[in-house]
C-alpha cells in the first residue's frame, strides 16, 4: 500500500487541479458575461442620460410657450375689456342721442293755436334716418380708435 499511496495522492492533486481549472474557465465566462453586461448598461445609461436631457429642453420649451400665450391672452382680455367698456359707453350715449331724437322727432309742428290738439304720431321713417345716421358717426368713431 506504501506504493499507492503516493498515486493516489497524486491522483486527488490531479482531479483537484481540474476541478480548479474548470471553476476557472466557469469564472472567465461568468467575468466575459458580467463585463458584456457592463457595456449594455453603459449604453442604456448614456441613452437614459440623452433622453432626459431632451425631455429637459422640451419641458423648458413648454414652460416658455406657456409663459408666452399667457402673456398674450392677458393682452386680449385687456383689450377686450377696454373694447367693451367703450362699446357700453357708446351704446349709453347712442340711447340719449335716441330719445332726444325721438322726442325731436315727437314735437308736434302744429301752429300755436293748434298745440291743444293730439300730438302728430312722429314719422318712423325720420326715427329711422336718424338712427342710421347716429349708427354711421359710431362706426367712424369706432373705426378711429382702432386706428
């Protein structure tokens, strides 16, 4: 037995150094696969990374077209408002202007003597003239303030 014994040493060296070996060439391709992997993130990474820096631009771009219309719908309502507080204005002065034309229009033109009498039944053609030519002055007031 004092023979085999060296071999058999030898021969557990022998199957452990392969075993060795292939845990070796195991490890080399778990390291090749780990450092494939490395490489794919790496790109996911840098993809990732140009993605949101244009998602960043778009956001910046959003918030100054925002800012912009906003501006602008301010600007209009503004306007809109002055618009209509001057067509208020003018539809208040355009009701006088058509009752002083209506009572012009209603003073009877009877001699004096006859006054006691029913007042004429004014002409509806003249308070319509009048109108018209009122509604013509407001246009062209209208026209030169916008102007």
């Amino acid at each position: 037995m004092s023979n085999n014994f060296p071999l058999m040493i030898e021969s557990m060296v022998a199957v452990l150094l392969l075993l060795t070996i292939l845990y070796c060439v195991r490890l080399n391709n778990s390291i090749k696969r780990l450092k494939g992997d490395e490489t794919e993130l790496k790109a996911t990474i840098a993809e990732l990374l140009t993605a949101a820096q244009t998602a960043e631009r778009a956001i910046a771009g959003l918030k100054m077209t925002t800012h912009e219309a906003g501006q602008t719908l301010s600007e209009r309502l503004r306007d809109a408002e002055r618009f209509s507080t001057e067509i208020s204005r003018q539809i208040e002065a355009g009701g006088g202007i058509l009752n002083r034309l209506a009572q012009i229009a209603a003073v009877p033109t009877a001699p004096a003597g006859m006054r006691n009498s029913k007042p004429a039944v004014p002409d509806p053609k003249t308070i319509m003239a009048a109108a018209q030519a009122f509604a013509d002055r407001a246009r062209s007031r209208v026209k030169g303030l916008a102007a």
